[in-house]
C-alpha cells in the first residue's frame, strides 16, 4: 500500500513540471493524461505523444482532449461521445433528405399543374362534350386532391427541416467539446483554429488549403445526397494520403485543409501535389440512381510559417493562394514547385 502511494506521489510529480512545459491548464483531464503517460500505462498513448514531441507538435486544448479520449477515458465516456456523434451525423443526413424530398415535391406539384393544362387538349380530339366534361371533372377532382396533398406535405416537410435546424443549433450550443464534421468524419474547423493557435513561432509549419471545383454543379446536376457522397470519397482520400506529420480538417462546405507539421513549403507543395492527382481518380457511383461522377477536381493554396509572420498569416496566405489556383483555372497548386 505504502509502496504504491509513493509511486503515485513520485509520478505525480513527474507530471507537473511536463504541465507546465506544455502551458496545459491544470484541469483533471489534462493530470489524467499526462499521469499515464509518465506511468506508462498505455503503450499506444506513450507512442503518440512521443511521436508528437519528436515532431515539435504543440498540444493545442483539442488534441489533448483527443489524446484523452482515445487513450484514457473510460468507457461511459465513450459511449457518451459516440451518443453524440450518432446523433449529429443523423441529424445532418435527415436535414439534407428534407431538403431533397421538398424539392421532389415541388417538382411533382409543377407536373400536376402541367398536366391539368394538357387535359384541355381532349376536345380537340373529337370526344363528345359530355364525355370530355365527365372525364375532365374526375382528373380534375383527383388531380386538385393529391396537389393539395403536396403541399401540405410540402409545408410539413418545412416545418421539419426547420425543427431540424434548431435541434442541430441547440446540440451545437450544449455540446462545446464537438471537434469533429459528423458527414465526414474529418476534424473540423475549430479543432484547425485551435491547433493553429497553439502554433511555436518557431515552429516548421504548413497549410494546405483545398476547394472542390464546380461543387455546386455537383449538387445542382446529381441532388446534395450525392453532393454529400462526393465529400465523404474526397475526405477518405484525403486520410488516406495524410500520414504522420499531416492531419485533415474539412474546412468547410466544399473546402478542406491539411496541416502539415516539420514541413517546408515545397514538401508541403509536393504533397499537394499527390492529393491532387490523387482526387482526379475519385469515382463516386448511386446504384439507386445509376449516377456515377468521375473526374472531380480541386484547387489548392499552400503556405508555409515564415519568420516575421503572425498565425493568422499563414491561413490567410494559403487562401490567398487558393484563390489564385482557381482564378488561373482550377485543378493546380499554387506555388507551383519549381
């Protein structure tokens, strides 16, 4: 007993001085981490950090929630936040499906009208008037029915897309800690601030920032289900081509980002360069449809951490890099490697 409270007390205090090193708050997630790391209870956990230290790697609020999460929460907290990311990639495919089935109805209320217009044309066609009237009557009856029918399940589907957007806004407001985009699966934009922000000056640092060409073509040609498709392949190729040093964010919308640790910028270039023509062979398929989209590109900024510069820099570099890739004609990197 005595022997292991002495090792507690030791390993204790072998964890303070590493909280203050790393300029961590002194909340209990961040002693229970960095606990077992010193304690070497989990193997896996003593790998990424020492992964992350020999890289430079700042532990931003959010990573170190991260390295929590996967490494030592217990299980109820698991289940906890899997609840949640349950719940909002449910939300965000049942919003998207409202919006789709509105416009389907819309559509099909414009082809009751149309066909209402043509039923005029009968008589042109040598029916008595009573049988045209007859038969006029009942199609109009019928067809006035099931337009009423579309628009109140027009009105009930707006209704519930409405619902849908406050439930997502008020599980956004209570759950502060979500760092993840529930669609792909990717880090999302405030997990890249806060790393960003936990940027050393000093630091070897890179962006890459990305934009899907022509996606609202993708989404006003094949609908946004399979808009939402096309950003899940780009999301998984992105994970795919992003190793160790490179970690993907969905940036937003249409728009991803890497940040890339101990790169220089033409590194940082090169691996731009992959992703892109990695892009190029993406190939998404609707079997319900028999819709396949191939050949889908993006545009790319990068910028590197240079002596002088802020953070802010170093995002607003990228983007105006990204802006001059798109400008120049889309599907390219820029710099360009030289």
């Amino acid at each position: 007993m005595n022997d292991s409270l002495d090792r507690s007390f030791k390993t204790l205090k072998k964890t303070i001085p590493l909280l203050l090193k790393h300029k961590m708050p002194a909340i209990p997630t961040n002693y229970a981490l960095w606990y077992a790391y010193v304690d070497n209870q989990n193997s896996e956990l003593n790998q990424e950090i020492e992964g992350a230290l020999a890289e430079g790697r700042a532990f931003s609020d959010i990573y170190t929630r991260e390295l929590y999460r996967k490494h030592v929460a217990d299980k109820q907290e698991l289940n906890a936040w899997q609840l949640r990311q349950s719940v909002e990639a449910m939300l965000t495919e049942f919003s998207q499906t409202v919006l789709d089935t509105q416009t389907d109805t819309e559509g099909f209320k414009q082809s009751m009208d149309s066909r209402l217009e043509d039923l005029s044309k009968v008589e042109k066609e040598g029916w008595s008037m009573d049988e045209v009237m007859h038969l006029v009557r009942s199609m109009v009856k019928e067809a006035q029915f099931i337009r009423n029918s579309t628009l109140d399940f027009a009105a009930a589907l707006k209704s519930a897309e409405q619902e849908v957007t406050r439930l997502r806004a008020e599980l956004q407001k209570s759950q502060k800690d979500v760092f993840y985009d529930a669609l792909t699966g990717l880090y999302n934009r405030r997990y890249l601030d806060s790393e960003l922000a936990a940027i050393k000056l000093e630091q070897k640092v890179s962006l890459i920032m990305i934009d899907v060409d022509y996606f609202k073509v993708i989404n006003d040609k094949y609908g946004h289900q399979m808009g939402d498709r096309v950003l899940k392949a780009i999301a998984k190729r992105l994970q795919e081509k992003c190793k160790e040093k490179a970690t993907p964010f969905r940036f937003g919308g249409e728009e991803f980002s890497v940040l890339m640790r101990d790169t220089s910028l033409s590194e940082a270039i090169h691996q731009a360069e992959n992703i892109r023509r990695a892009l190029e062979k993406v190939t998404v398929y609707d079997r319900r449809r028999n819709q396949t989209i191939e050949g889908i590109t993006a545009s790319f900024g990068v910028a590197a951490l240079e002596s002088g510069m802020r953070r802010s820099d170093l995002l607003e570099t990228a983007d105006r890099h990204l802006y001059d890739a798109k400008r120049l004609g889309r599907n390219r990197v820029i710099p360009m490697r030289t």
